[in-house]
C-alpha cells in the first residue's frame, strides 16, 4: 500500500488525501518519523484538509512533541469547526494525563464539542468517559457511557466501559446478568473484529470462563503477528523471507551456542516509577556480570524518578529505545546477539507484543510479575512460575481434550517463589522496628488498640460482590473487629458504605486509608491482624508487602495464576499453618476463628515477623542466582534441541 499511494503521491502532488493515505499506511507500519513529514507536506498545501492536521497531531503526539501537536490540532478545528475527530484530538493533547496538559476544563471542552458533533463517536465518548473518571467524577462518568449505550447498546466497547466503572465504584446491581453479556460480547468480537475491547489483562480479572481468557489473548496475538508481517514486509519487500508461525524473522545470533557470557535483555515500558521498578530496582546490580551481559530495552522516556535512574546506572547497557520503530527496536535486539529475551511487560499498557512477534531472540520469555496468563504466542517460548503459582495441571498446552490448560508457554518453575521481591534491600528498616502505633494512623476513622483489624489494601476494582458479603460476615461474626480498606472514590465509597449498613453494620467499623509512599504504607501495614486477599485477582505487590510487614494473609486459591500468588508467597513461612483455603466458606470461618482467638492471631502475627527476613520469598539475591541457573537451562535446552518443548524445573 505504501508503493502505490507514494506513486500516487509523486502524480497528484497537490491531493491532500493522497497524502493523508500514505501518512496512515507508514504510521501501521511503524515508520512513525515518515508519516510526519507526509501528514507535514499534506498540511502544507494550498487546500488542506483538517483530517491532515488530526493526523499529524496524532502522529507528533506518538512521538512525544506533544506542543507541536497541541498548535496543529487547534489550527484543523479552525479550519472546520465541525472536525469532530479534531476535536478528539486536542482533548487527548490537552489533558494532563495524556499530552502536555491545558488551562483547567479545556480538555473536557474539546471532548464534549466532539461528542456533540458526533454523538455515536465512542472514542470521543469513551475518552471523556476517561478524563471524567481521572477528576474522581465517576458517576458523571457513568452517566456519559449509560447514555451512549441508550443509544447504541450492543458496542461491546461501550459496554466493557460501563461494566468497568461500575465495578471501580461497587455498582453491583446487575453484576449476574452483566458477566454473560460481556462474554457473548467478546464472543461476536472475536467473530468479527481483529481488534476487541477487553483487553487480556483485563480479562484475567474477569469471572468469565478459563477457555475465554485463553482465546482472548490468541486473538491479540495473531493481531500483534499479522501486523508484526506487514512491518517486515517494508524492510524486506515483498519477497522477503518470514513467516507468522513463530520462527525467527532474523539472523541466528553470531555468538556460539556455548556462551561463557549468556546475553540476556529485558523490554520494559515500566522502567519508571511503577510498582514492577518497585520489585526488580535490584534485579540489574545482582546478576553475575561475569556469567551474564545484561541489556535493558527501555520503552517509554525518562520520569526522573529514582528507579529509572537507579536501573540505568546498574543495568550493564542500557537503551532508550522509545522513539525506535517496533521494527528497529527488534532489529536492535537482534544485533546485539541477545540469548534470551524478556518481555516485562506482555499484555499491559506500552506492551511491545508485535516485537516479540518478530521473533529477535531465540529464546523469549515472559515472567509472571506485570502480567500473569498465557501470550497465546508462539513467538513466546517460557513462562517463569512457580508450581503453586501455576500448577502443572494447569500449565499445559490446551487441546478439546485438554480444556483446563491455560498456557501456550512451557513453564520455567521456580524452586521458591515465581516473584521477586526487593524488600530486603529497600525496606530492611521495617523489620527494625515496631508498628504505626493505631493513633497515629490517619485513616476514615479511628483505629482502636483493642479492634481486631482486617486488613485490604488491594485497587477496589478487584474487589466483587459475593467477597464484599463475606467480609460483611466475617465482621459481623467478630465482636470488636473493624475492616479497613483504602480510600474509594466518593462516587464508590457511598456505594460501598450502603452496602455495609444493609449488612447490619456500623459505619465506623468500616474504616478507609489514603494512598500513601511506600514505606509508610508497610509501616502503616503492620498495624493490622489479618489481611483478607481478594480472591479471583490476588493482591501482588500488596501480598508481600502484608508479609514483610508482619501481617498473615489468608486466600482461597483458584486456577488461574493471578488467583494463587498469595498462595505462592504464604506458602514460604514454614509453620505457618492453613492460610490457603479451598472454599469461600472456609476463607470464612478460618477469619472469623482467628478473630474471635486473639491469642492465636497473635502468635501467627509474631510467627510471621520474626520468620520474614530469612523467608526465600524476600532473598532477593537467592532469586536472582536461581533465574540465572534456570536462564542457562533453558539455553541448553534451545542449544541441545532447537526449542523449549517441556516444563523446566530449577532444583531447591
């Protein structure tokens, strides 16, 4: 397509819309820099059209010169003020989350003039859904999507959308009826659509059927190869050999398969403040430099903040690789002869699937700590785990007869625990002293010393309607006990009080917490009994963070990974006794009897407290020469055979 419309381009030079069709087909392609210096000529001429100026706003925004984009966005609404999409535009440009930010309300105007000119416009109406949500004005929010859905109920965008806030702000009325539309939604999606809206993260929060999830996350990554192909095909042409089925569009690496240094590089959009930065910070200045060379890919600019720094300076070459074509970036990869590849991201915001696509490494693998399901990949050869995390019954390739499997990756298990924590080093100061006395907390309410305290410090949107009822019950049926959650949103925390009060209980013994840094978030931590884990998306970074603070953490695992992590790290206290439980009923009566046996929480507190620092789960060092041992046995593995065809299991 680029061919035809740059000949087309080169006969009419002065059509803007030929242009403007050379610009789109260079941006799929990732040729991202071309496309502006098209959608530039485009606006240059002496009719242009406004679709000129969106595209080049879009395109300057992709690459970050989002004030450049903010004069050109505004100059295509001057020329037709009815340019809705212009308008869609300039609200993402102006809005502080997204682009170099406006005058307070500017953003929200540009959303709402295009949703005027365009009512049926979902981008429009989902984004200033998304800016509504970001001021906390969740209801309002609420009502822009339920009035788009009255007028079109069966874009599963629209409806993915509203079943999300609903669920941040415990609206849970139709919640029964919700999940199986949602899934016949995504059903006639995949049907229909190379493009669907539920994302795979997403969906591995879902109460929606295994098999589902599993298809869900093949769907976005034949979309990723499809489009991974047409990417190569301009760097190869036409002719050129590749194909989608998951083997190497590139050189084998020149290095000897018998390397003395194993080349290994991490892809990451999270080298930044972010909570995986929180868990890995160590990660880079603990591996073997004289067994490893480790490269860092990273994917998003600078913030400034102490991680990006700490992990540039650690991480033996590291490289700003963000304004790189998906293409370059995997061609960079491969030039550097790189053994095994890490994708730290897999199916999570500024995941680079269409990379791995290509296939730069020949060993590629996906650690379960930013996103915990299958890739539905071939293009990903490993999965590192750990045998609770994902049992072997689960860890199989799925077949009709084999309905359960959940994985297209063989595992990599873990001798202790899949997750690596960086507590140890970060937070060593936790376990020297006692806890946040209850009155200096600042919380909702008080915190009396003599309150037993359940403890959930998971984002809310994790929390569904028949865990909230048991944690009704579990309070109710302790005398003296309160439960303490973070802050909601007004919008949800209204929603979530009236549910409390129906259940017979008093406002006060719901108490809620701001969001803190943190250490005084573990120091504040420690201060409670018992965490009660949410059950279907387990906490993670909030799991470890109640066990290095002392406090026991009682699960219900289920099949999926993302269900078992608190399993997976409990499990490494050694007696500490039945905090995984098999029913929602036994999750239960296990709280309510330790509530109700002051005495017997207390020993199981100081059980914890004085186990955490010699516990595998926070030896950050011990995992680290753990994955290097299980790095050099999967390149045996591809070395001796070509591939990763089974499990591979690291020795205690």
């Amino acid at each position: 397509a680029v061919k035809h419309f740059q000949v087309a381009a080169d006969l009419t030079p002065e059509g803007a819309g030929t242009y403007i069709n050379l610009g789109v087909s260079l941006k799929a392609l990732g040729r991202v820099n071309e496309a502006i210096a098209v959608y530039t000529k485009a606006t240059s001429l002496p009719d242009p059209m406004p679709q000129a100026f969106g595209n080049l706003a879009s395109a300057l925004h992709e690459m970050g010169r989002d004030r450049e984009a903010v004069d050109v966005a505004r100059r295509g609404v001057q020329i037709d003020p009815n340019y809705a999409h212009g308008y869609n535009i300039l609200g993402t440009l102006l809005r502080p989350s997204k682009g170099a930010g406006g005058q307070p309300g500017e953003a929200r105007a540009a959303y709402e003039t295009a949703v005027r000119l365009a009512p049926t416009f979902v981008d429009a109406i989902l984004n200033l859904a998304g800016l509504l949500v970001e001021d906390e004005a969740f209801d309002q929010s609420l009502g822009v999507v339920g009035d788009a859905r009255a007028r079109n109920d069966e874009d599963p965008r629209l409806f993915m959308e509203h079943f999300n806030l609903k669920r941040r702000v415990a609206e849970w009325s139709n919640w029964h009826k919700d999940l199986p539309e949602l899934a016949r939604m995504i059903e006639h999606q995949m049907t229909n659509s190379p493009k669907l809206s539920l994302q795979p993260f997403q969906a591995e929060t879902y109460p929606i059927p295994n098999d589902l999830v599993r298809r869900i996350a093949v769907h976005f990554s034949s979309y990723a190869a499809r489009r991974a192909g047409m990417m190569l095909e301009t760097l190869l042409g036409p002719h050129g050999s590749f194909s989608l089925d998951g083997g190497s569009f590139w050189p084998a690496p020149t290095t000897a398969l018998q390397v003395p240094r194993l080349k290994i590089g991490y892809i990451s959009s999270d080298f930044r403040q972010h909570p995986l930065s929180y868990l890995i910070q160590n990660l880079f200045q603990l591996h073997d430099a004289n067994g490893f060379e480790i490269y860092c890919y990273a994917t998003t600019p600078s913030d400034g903040s102490q991680f990006r720094s700490k992990i540039a300076a650690e991480c033996q070459h590291f490289h700003e690789v963000y304004m790189l074509p998906d293409v370059e970036m995997a061609a960079m990869a491969n030039q550097h002869n790189i053994n095994i590849l890490i994708d730290l991201n897999g199916y999570t915001a500024g995941g680079k699937t269409e990379v791995f696509a290509m296939h730069p490494a020949p060993v590629q693998v996906l650690p379960g700590v930013s996103y915990f399901g299958s890739m539905g990949s071939p293009a990903m050869h490993s999965y590192i785990s750990d045998r609770v995390g994902t049992p072997p019954e689960t860890a199989c390739t799925y077949s009709e007869a084999a309905l359960h499997c959940l994985y297209s990756e063989k595992m990599l298990y873990m001798p202790n625990s899949y997750q690596l924590n960086d507590h140890k080093q970060s937070h060593h100061a936790v376990v020297e002293s006692p806890p946040q006395p209850r009155a200096e907390i600042t919380a909702s309410g008080p915190l009396p010393e003599g309150a037993f305290v359940y403890v959930n410090f998971n984002s809310y949107q994790k929390i569904e309607p028949e865990l909230f009822k048991a944690w009704c019950s579990i309070v109710s049926q302790v005398p003296g006990s309160i439960l303490w959650v973070l802050q909601y949103p007004p919008d949800g925390e209204r929603r979530l009080r009236a549910t409390w009060r129906a259940a017979g209980l008093a406002d006060e013994r719901l108490v809620t917490a701001p969001l803190t840094d943190p250490r005084s978030n573990l120091m504040r931590m420690g201060a409670a009994d018992l965490h009660l884990d949410t059950l279907l998306f387990n906490g993670h970074t909030t799991t470890t963070d109640s066990l290095w603070a002392g406090v026991p953490v009682i699960t219900k695992p289920g099949e999926r990974h993302a269900s078992r992590v608190a399993s997976s790290s409990s499990r490494l206290f050694s007696d500490v006794p039945h905090m995984s439980v098999p029913t929602l009923e036994a999750y239960v009566q296990h709280a309510v009897a330790l509530g109700r046996n002051r005495k017997a929480a207390a020993r199981l507190k100081e059980a914890m407290r004085e186990q955490r620092i010699d516990s595998p789960l926070f030896d950050t060092q011990r995992w680290v020469r753990d994955w290097e041992r299980g790095a050099r046995m999967l390149w045996d593995t591809f070395t001796s055979t070509g591939k990763i065809e089974s499990h591979v299991s690291i020795a205690e």
